[in-house]
C-alpha cells in the first residue's frame, strides 16, 4: 500500500510540473482588462497565469515606443497606434484616459507586442488625452519600473471644417429650362462637430424662368464621420434631406459627395463637392 501512494504522490507531482503542464517554466498570467468594441473595460485574458504588473524588479532601458501618436492636436474618429519593441518585450499594458498620472497601475490594458493599440475617440471628452505604456520582459518575467513608463499626451478637438462648395439641383419640367441639372455657386458648408451650417446664393439661371432665386440658409445635423465619409441630414423649411460627403484627402479638407430629399440612400438630387 505504501508503494502504490508513493507512486500516486509522484504522478501527482509530475503533472503539475511545467514540462507536463504544457506551460513554460517562465509562463505567467496577468490581472488586465481590454477594451471593448464600445470602449467600455470589460475582463480580458490572454492566456497568461496570474500576476499583476506592480514592480517586481529592474528591468534594462530596452525600446518600446508607441508610433503613429498624434502630434497636438486630433480631431479623428478613430486612432491606430502600433508598438514597436525589443525583441526582449512580449506584452505591453497601455491605458488611455484625462490622466496623466501613469505611475498609477489601475485600468490598464494588456495586449500582445504585435497587436496595435485602437483609440476610439468618440468615446473621449475634448481636452487633453495620456497614453501610458509599459512593457513586460519576457526573459525575466518582470514588467518594467512604474518609473519607466513611457508617456503621450495631445489634445482632442471637436472636428471642425469651412468648405467652399457646388452641388447640382435637379430641374423639372415644369420650371421651363433648357437643361436638367443646375449647379449652384457659390455655396458653404460649415461643420463644428456632428452640426452644420449650408448657405447657398441662387441666381437666376439662363433659359430657366422657373428657376428658384436668393439665399437659403438650412440647419445640417446627425452628422455621422468615419475616417472617409461624412454622412448627415439638411433641414430646408418643411422637409428633410441626406447628403453624403466623401473625403478624397486624409486631412477630410476635400470631399465629392451628392444629397436628396428623404431618407438617406434615396434618389440623389445631384452631385455635392468641394471646389477644386
């Protein structure tokens, strides 16, 4: 009997071994939250085992630089920062927020060297935004020093643009014109966020007596902005319209586009650009 437990207690002991366990001796875990499609930290795993990453010890001054980071100011719905590291570093936490207290160990998110950190800006307040980082050396199972955190800061603002337009009205029969379309300059389109302003000065068109003539003024709101397109609504009196405005430059200063009346995806009245 006492041969038979003292080969159980051996098994036992070999299977919770790392050679047996499938883990590596230096295999760890880590106390991390990610971020959520809708930016919001929710309980995340990477497969590690179970440590924090409060200091443990000193770690070599090896590189690990955030790039891509914008430089002042940023006005962009959505950032992509990739990490670039020394081979020595396997994972980084990272959190983004007001604060610019990076010693700080709470809300940080662990990723993967090779995976960028994604920043959904619409879901920050305007004002000054920190990225925190910290890398984990994989050799000595440490992360590093609170006291070498690497931190960036800029600033989010609303976005905001002037633009010199035309668009195309469609004409009917009934106006008496010789032609189908007429293109309106000069016309304006002011953005502060997701509201506008359109203006626009109608003359009188040659060969077109029904013609509509002087200035409207209409509300745009709803706006809705991706990193190409720029979709919103245009109150004109009684009745509503879409226009869809896409950016043809990454600075979103230029667009080509077209509107209707309706519901967004309706029949276009014509086309809706900046002016060249």
């Amino acid at each position: 009997m006492l041969s038979i437990a003292i080969k159980c207690l051996a098994l036992v002991v070999l299977l919770m071994s790392p050679a047996c366990s499938g883990k590596s001796p230096s295999a760890f875990s880590i106390n991390q939250t990610n971020s959520s499609d809708d930016g919001k930290s929710i309980a995340h795993s990477e497969g590690l085992d179970s440590l924090d990453i409060a200091d443990s010890g000193p770690v070599p001054k090896l590189n690990l630089t955030a790039t891509n980071v914008p430089a002042g100011k940023s006005d962009a719905e959505i950032l992509v920062i990739p990490i670039e590291a020394d081979p020595a570093f396997s994972y980084y936490a990272y959190r983004v927020s007001q604060s610019g207290d990076c010693a700080s160990q709470n809300g940080f998110t662990v990723n993967p060297i090779n995976k960028p950190i994604t920043v959904k800006q619409t879901n920050l307040p305007i004002g000054e935004i920190f990225l925190c980082l910290r890398g984990f050396h994989t050799e000595l199972n440490r992360w590093q020093p609170v006291k070498d955190n690497k931190t960036y800061r800029w600033q989010k603002i609303p976005f905001e643009r002037f633009y010199k337009t035309f668009f195309e009205v469609t004409l009917t029969p009934a106006m008496g014109c010789d032609k189908p379309t007429l293109t309106i300059t000069p016309s304006t389109v002011s953005i502060l966020g997701d509201e506008g302003l359109f203006t626009a000065e109608y003359t009188a068109a040659p060969n077109c007596p029904g013609s509509f003539q002087g200035t409207i003024v209409n509300r745009i709101v709803g706006l809705r902005k991706t990193g190409t397109q720029m979709i919103g609504v245009f109150i004109e009196g009684e009745a509503n319209g879409w226009i869809e405005f896409n950016f043809t430059d990454a600075e979103r200063n230029n667009f080509k586009g077209s509107w209707g009346y309706g519901e967004y995806g309706s029949k276009a009245e014509g086309a809706w650009s900046t002016v060249p």
